[in-house]
C-alpha cells in the first residue's frame, strides 16, 4: 500500500461525493471489506427471504446477513424469526438443509435442543452445569426481523428504524408495483440459481441501476430478439425513463415506462410473441380480460429497482447479494411467478428468466464477465479513481433524491452516499 492510500478514517478520499469518484481501495482493501461488514450489513436491514419461500408454520429457509448464517422460520402460531445459524454451546451450526419443514433444530454435535422461535428447550445432562443455569438465556441469537409485500429483511440493529420507515413512500410504492407480475395472485418464488464471482460486492451494487452498460454487454441477447421486443429494449437510443435517488441508498431505474403498473394499459394488443400463451389461457376458460393481465404481468415490470445493501428487484427477479470476501461475492437469481396462477404462465415466466437470467441465458454470464474484469482493472494502481459520475449534469431534483437521465449514474451515487454515511458511524 502506498503512502499517500487513503485511509479508512478519510471517507471523503475513499469516495468522493462532490465529484463523485470512487477510490480503487474500496473494491480490494480486505480490512476495509471487514469494517462494512461489521458497519454496514450488522447494523442496516438486510434482505433475506421471500415469504414464499416458507409459506407453513414450521418451515424454514437458510439465509445470510452478511457473513452471518441466519434461519428465517415460521413458529406454530406462523410467527416469522431470523435467528443465528450457531449452537450456543460450541457454534456448531444446528441446522444445513436450505429449506424445508421441521418441529424445531438440533445441534448436531451435543444435542442441544432449539424451538421453532429459537428458544432452548433441550440440554443433554443439564445436571453439570448446575442449579443456576438459565435455559432462557441460551437460545439462539435472533435477530430483529420485519417484512414488506412478502419481502423479509433482518437486522442485528434492535435500535434500527422500522423496515417502512427504511424503505421510505417510493421505495414501497415500486415495491407494490413490482408484486403486481402475480397478475392477480400472490407472487411466489419459482427456483433460483446460485454463483459466485471473483468481485467485491458494491460492483454488483452498482450494476442494477445501470442502464449505460446494457447495449455493450447485452448486444447478444438483443440480437435474440424479436423486432417489436428488441424495440422496447432499446431504451438507451429512445432516450425514455430515468435514474432516481429514493433515499437510504435505494434507487430506481425506469427503463420501459409503459410497464411501470401492470395494471393500466390492459386494452392494448397482446404481443405477438405471448399470441400462443394468451390462446392456452383462453382455452383453459379465462376470461378475456384476466387473459390480458396474467399475459401483461408474464412480460415483468418496467423498471429495476435496487435496496441497499444488498437486494434488487430487476425486470421479472430478485437478485441478492452476499458478500464472502473482499474479492468474491456470492449472487442469487431468484425467479418468481403466481402462486395458484396457471402453470403455462408461469412456464412462460421460467423461459423468459432462462433466456436472459439464467445459467445458460445471455445475461448473467455477460454481466460476471465484466464485474469480474473490473475487479481484475483495479490492481492496474490506486491513482486512477472509478468514474460514478455520469449524468451529474443535468440531474434534477425527485421527491426523494435527484433523478438523472437512463443512462446516468444516479443510484450508484445514491449507494455511495448511503454507504459513506454508514462508514462515518
């Protein structure tokens, strides 16, 4: 490290927020990646799970808060916790199925017993340790857990803000808008798939409110499209939606405006590319108007919305966040659908996500390319600082923060801005 490297006490070096330049430290610096991990993601709301994913009592899903590995669980009474993974006799973890269905969890090592709420209920030959000793306070760590829409976040702060308040009017009203591709069900999660890149987290946090990369990155999944859809893509050229700041580190990007509510605009003519899907409905007996809305919600929503620190909701998925080390970060893509909608809407869905979102589709492998050659740039030398300027031109004010053309840099300023303000606590 050099002598003039800027140090963690000097936040304006690391970013620098009136010209909006990002230090090379901060994508490599291993002890800075700790001091966020212990500022940012133990003290903030953290996304993890979709109530979808354990919809009865008694079930259950692995999670992350940061590094920390949390079950989220449904007790008896349908009570949602997030608790610790970690037996609190030796830190064992009590539980390693990703999700499923149980009576409570057993540390595997010396059979300490937990309830649904986390709650110790069970210790093998509790004789030796005495008359004194208080079962009550030995469960397992929970920590303060809320939801919005279906979305549950956690935090270890029991001194945060509630979640709404976090997330603010905007946020939640992009947030109910997004849940409307249940096209008149609930939302549910479908299947995800899990990988990892060699990169630091904020790379990614940086990406899905960036529409400036998407004819360069994406050329090959626009080359795969049909006229009429590649038109609505091509939202770059048109010029159309905006970038806006929504408070905390959020952002959103408004790429296809005339998908922003799924519910409007329902008496225009049904694509030809869904034609097929719109005929099976009909055939099946739904009515015509419930046709043009599972059809219109199957297309997803026309914006990306992006929750700092580490959940998106972009187009028709969730893609989360885990950081695992300074220089690798573990991503999600979580497809959903309609829960009790019909199965060729949400056949329709899983292609769509395939194409694009998938193992084998046009998007992630472009995007981890890129994020993981950014990580590879900047040990090109702590001199040359990352641009996150764009757009500070003719940004305008929003009613939460600026809002900046499609192609500006607005959310990754919002996300910097958020995160210095975490790092000076």
């Amino acid at each position: 490290m050099s002598l003039d490297t800027p140090k963690f006490s000097d936040l304006d070096a690391l970013y620098d927020e009136e010209n909006a330049l990002v230090a090379t430290l901060m994508y490599e610096d291993p002890a800075l990646f700790d001091e966020e991990m212990e500022k940012i993601f133990k003290t903030t709301w953290v996304w993890v799970a979709h109530e979808s994913e354990f919809p009865d009592k008694g079930s259950f899903k692995l999670s992350q808060v940061g590094q920390e590995p949390v079950i989220v669980v449904r007790d008896r009474k349908g009570k949602i916790h997030c608790m610790v993974n970690r037996c609190r006799h030796r830190a064992a973890t009590v539980c390693e199925v990703k999700k499923g269905k149980t009576s409570s969890f057993q540390c595997p090592y010396h059979g300490w017993g937990y309830a649904l709420d986390g709650s110790l209920r069970a210790v093998p030959y509790p004789e030796q340790y005495g008359d004194d000793f208080d079962k009550s306070q030995h469960g397992l760590l929970k920590l303060r857990t809320e939801a919005y829409n279906g979305m549950v976040f956690a935090s270890f702060n029991e001194e945060i803000e509630p979640l709404e308040d976090f997330l603010g009017p905007q946020v939640r009203r992009y947030i109910d808008l997004f849940m409307k591709q249940g096209g008149g069900f609930p939302v549910k999660v479908l299947g995800e798939h899990q990988f990892a890149v060699p990169m630091n987290w904020k790379v990614q946090l940086e990406n899905t409110t960036d529409a400036y990369h998407f004819p360069v990155v994406h050329k090959s999944f626009m080359q795969t499209l049909d006229g009429a859809t590649e038109d609505m893509f091509d939202f770059l050229d048109k010029g159309v939606g905006y970038v806006e700041d929504l408070g905390n580190g959020h952002s959103v990007m408004t790429m296809i405006p005339e998908l922003m509510d799924l519910d409007e605009n329902l008496d225009a003519p049904i694509p030809d590319r869904f034609a097929e899907l719109a005929q099976e409905l009909r055939d099946e007996g739904y009515p015509e108007e419930q046709v043009k809305k599972i059809v219109r919600a199957v297309s997803g929503a026309g914006f990306n919305l992006n929750l700092f620190p580490n959940v998106s909701f972009s187009l028709a998925f969730f893609r989360v966040l885990t950081p695992i080390a300074v220089d690798r970060t573990d991503i999600r893509h979580i497809a959903i659908g309609m829960d009790g909608g019909p199965a060729a809407a949400n056949q329709a869905r899983l292609r769509l996500h395939e194409h694009f979102q998938g193992p084998m589709g046009f998007g992630s492998p472009d995007d981890a390319e890129v994020w993981e050659r950014v990580q590879r740039g900047t040990r090109g030398g702590d001199s040359l600082p990352i641009l996150v300027n764009r757009g500070l031109v003719d940004e305008e004010p929003g009613e939460a923060g600026p809002r900046g053309h499609i192609s500006a840099e607005t959310g990754m300023r919002a996300a910097y801005k958020m995160w210095k303000r975490m790092m000076s606590q």
